[in-house]
C-alpha cells in the first residue's frame, strides 16, 4: 500500500505539482485528429495537465494550440471565429495566430501592445491520427517518439478515445494487472467458465481471449530504459508438451502507457490526465502484419456500441451508478459480469474505486507486482525531476516495443522473446 502523502504526489498533475511536471516532460495525445480536420475547422477545447487549452486548423492547414481564455479578459477561444489565418475571440474582436502572434485588435489601437503581447501556445503536431502537445519547458523538449503505428495508414489501424471522471493511475493500474483478465473478463477469456471448463477462445484479434485458464499466473517483472516488461506466465490445461507454457509480455512504457497483446493485434494505449479526476484515454489498435484491423469488431467487444455507457460525439465514458455501468444483474448467471465489454468491464471497476483511488487501505499480493512497480518508478522520476533531473523513459527510442503472447517451450527464458533493452522481437 502507499502513504496518503505518497498516493497524493502520484495522482496530482496539475500546474506546479511534481507529478505534473514529470508529465509535462514527454508527448502527449491531446485530442484525435478527426477533431480538427482541416483548414478554418471548428476550434476544439482541450484539457490536459489541468490546463485549457484549444486546438485548431487555420486556413493554410496549420495546427495551433492556445491557452483556452483570451488573454484580453479570459473568454474562450473555443467559442471565436476561426477565419483568415487566425483564431478571433468573440467578445472583443482580437484575433491570433497559431504561434501566439495578435493579428488584431479591433477595440484597441495601440499598435505597440500588439507587437509586445501573445496568447500562450504549446508545440504541437499531427501524426498517426491523433494530435500530439508537449508543454514541459523548451529546453528540455525530447524528440517526438517514433512508434511503430506512426508508420502505418491511419485508414488500417483504430484510433479512438474514451473519456472517463477518475484518476489516471487507476486506469494505468489496471492496464498493469494481468491477473485481473481471466477473472473479470472470463466471458472472453475462459468461455466455459460457468461449468468450470476451459475452452480456449481462438479470436486472434481479442486482448482477453487466454491460451489457459491458470487464473494465478507466475509475473515477472524486469526494469527497462523506457519503464518495464512484465510477463505472466501461464501454465497450460494439458500441462504442455515438453512444458511449454504461454507467455504474456506487456511494456510499460513511462509515464503512463502501455501495450497489451493479442496474437495479431497491438493494443497501445495512452493514459493521459486532464486534470486530477479526469482522464483521456487514447488507443491506436493496429495489426502486426499492417494490415487493416476489424475497426467494428474491435469496438464490438470493448463495449462502445453501448449508447447507454458511451457518447461517441464526445466520446465520454457515461456509465454511472445510476446506470449501474451497463450491469445486468439478471444476466450474471451465464454472463461473469452482467457487463457487455471488456473496456466496460474495466471502466465499471475503475469507477467503482471513486475519483481517486485511496491506496492506503489495500492489502496488494504478488499478483499486483506490476503495479507496484508503476508506483515505484512514476515515484522515482518525481523523485529526479524534483533534484533538476530527467524522468525514467524521457527520450527513448519506442520504435521497437511490442507486446506479446505467445505459447513457448518449458526451457525457453522470456527474455528470449524480447532484444535487451528495446522490447524488439527477435
């Protein structure tokens, strides 16, 4: 368990906090790319970090990031005119560029204070369908990160986001608990369940679908420059020949990412806070061989089709307790969750925990190692960041990382499956 000082340094990420810092020190996905599509588009109203901000096209295509209220009397710039080049407040006529630059003043005709004045911006850029941000100090700026779906058509892959009222850690918490996927998913990991058999779920393309119903899997975790592996070691129903035994190995990628595996899809998702109970997260599901993923099949078993716990306007999560997150209590004598999805299922159980999770109260086992290690390392790079150092992962190459699941001879090490150092497979 952690201290309530400890679980509060972890989950606050706002201007001037340690753990926001650490945040603001990496590329974030602020908003998808669809959400501002091309030239004099609507502006979009953005949060991340506990900062407004808004996101927009001007006529020539160029992206822009701004400090959501005017820097003449506050009123959001969400609501202006995007035209001729730039992005005009409504109240009072002045116009930006998406450098900052005042290009008018309609109210005001001192010439000087447009030349001395400009709206706050962030660096910000376009690539894999999503918008990117960083908003940590210029000099420390990294290279934007090279991940491998950057290298794939955007028209293959699923991009998506989903919106949800809790903290972050408690949705990177539970992408770092393999142990939680044999039980809470059973509909798709161990169909069968209810009669206490094992049939093993062949959807290539399903994150939960098992190779074994070992429900306590053997974790082994193992520190990397870009965070850390933790695989889950399974062992199969029939014993395996020559005991073999199945492999899932998923990077941690810091400061809040992660890659889940399927044996033909790459799930990669990113946390990222927009303010202390709040949390976008966004997803690039892309086929190993790169070609085009079942976008309807993908969203079929996550559980967005539901309208009734997804908005796919805003893209909020809406399960509440009110809604009970979608349970049908009636249907749990065949169905483990009376929850329709994984990503629902996951989302009902974050919820559940509250805005913030109070970890002081837990009582972890070694089947939470993972996440333990997650605390410890987003701890230490608070830690370095605080002394005027660079967090854990801040400038790694992430081009190589994969996930795996795969079925492997008793006599081979996982570390086989993974080049030192990157998570490349060999």
């Amino acid at each position: 368990m952690l201290s309530q000082a400890e679980n509060e340094l972890l989950c606050r990420v706002g201007p001037g906090t340690t753990m926001g810092e650490v945040f603001r020190r990496f590329w974030h996905p602020v908003c998808l790319s669809e959400q501002v599509p091309g030239p004099d588009c609507d502006p979009v109203r953005v949060e991340i970090l506990g900062e407004r901000l808004v996101a927009f096209k001007d006529s020539g295509g160029r992206l822009g990031l701004l400090e959501e209220g005017c820097p003449h009397r506050g009123v959001s710039l969400a609501l202006g005119r995007n035209e001729d080049k730039g992005l005009r407040c409504l109240y009072h006529g002045w116009k930006f560029a998406v450098d900052g630059t005042i290009l008018d003043m309609p109210n005001c005709p001192d010439s000087g204070l447009k030349q001395r004045l400009k709206a706050k911006t962030y660096p910000a850029r376009e690539a894999g369908g999503f918008v990117w941000a960083y908003l940590g100090p210029e000099e420390k700026t990294p290279p934007f990160p090279k991940w491998r779906f950057l290298e794939i058509p955007v028209e293959n892959m699923r991009v998506n986001r989903i919106d949800a009222e809790v903290n972050y850690m408690q949705q990177l918490e539970g992408g770092a608990d393999t142990s939680h996927v044999g039980i809470l998913h059973s509909n798709f990991a161990r169909p069968g369940w209810m009669t206490g058999a094992f049939n093993a779920n062949t959807d290539q393309d399903n994150p939960a679908a098992l190779a074994t119903g070992d429900l306590a899997p053997t974790l082994q975790v193992e520190d990397t420059p870009f965070g850390f592996h933790y695989a889950a070691i399974r062992q199969l129903p029939d014993g395996g020949a020559d005991g073999a035994r199945n492999v899932r190995i998923t990077p941690i990628i810091m400061p809040s990412t992660r890659i889940i595996p399927s044996p033909a899809v790459q799930f990669i998702i990113f946390e990222v806070p927009m303010n202390d109970t709040r949390t976008a997260t966004f997803a690039a599901s892309y086929r190993l061989d790169g070609k085009p993923v079942d976008q309807w099949k993908l969203n079929e078993m996550s559980g967005r089709h539901n309208p009734a716990l997804f908005d796919e306007t805003t893209h909020r999560y809406t399960g509440t307790w009110a809604n009970r997150f979608g349970q049908n209590r009636a249907a749990m004598r065949d169905d483990w969750s009376g929850i329709k999805g994984v990503v629902m299922e996951d989302m009902a159980m974050a919820y559940s925990q509250g805005a913030i999770a109070d970890r002081s109260k837990e009582h972890l086992v070694p089947a939470d190692q993972a996440v333990v290690r997650c605390r410890r390392q987003l701890l230490e790079s608070a830690k370095r960041v605080a002394e005027g150092g660079d967090p854990i992962g801040v400038e790694v190459d992430v081009s190589t990382i994969r996930a795996i699941d795969a079925t492997v001879p008793g006599n081979m090490p996982w570390q086989d499956l993974v080049k030192p150092d990157t998570g490349a497979v060999r």
